[in-house]
C-alpha cells in the first residue's frame, strides 16, 4: 500500500527533473545574451558614468531576460 501512493509521487518529481519551464529558457538564453553584451561595455560601466554600475548590470540581465522571453514566444 505504501508503495503504490508513493508512485505518483516519484513519476511527478522525474517527470518535473526533465521538464524545462519556459521561464527557465529565458533565463539560460538571456544569460547568454548578457554574457556576450556585459564584456563590451563593461568600460563604460565602471567608468564613473553610471551612479550604480550594478544595478545597471541587474536592469541589463533583467532586458535581456526580458528580450530571450520575446524571442522563444516569437519563434
């Protein structure tokens, strides 16, 4: 008997392992994104320009995040 509740269960977490969320994509592709972007201006964010170079890079991953979203919903 406690075997035989217990296999839903262990279908549901394999099952959840193998599943990708769409969100997860777009968070791994518009990590990417901002892995090619960050280094080409990175000059200009710790110039002194930018009154808070991280919170750029955070608003930077967030639009690249944002844009990787667009982009799967698109294709």
């Amino acid at each position: 008997m406690l075997l035989s509740s217990a296999a839903p269960l262990t279908d549901l977490v394999f099952g959840a392992s193998l599943f990708f969320p769409p969100i997860f994509k777009a968070v791994l592709l518009g990590f990417l994104i901002w892995l090619l972007l960050h280094p080409l201006i990175r000059g200009w964010l710790y110039s002194g320009e930018i009154w808070h170079p991280t919170l750029m890079d955070l608003s930077l991953f967030v639009l690249c995040v944002s844009a990787s979203l667009w982009l799967s919903g698109r294709w």
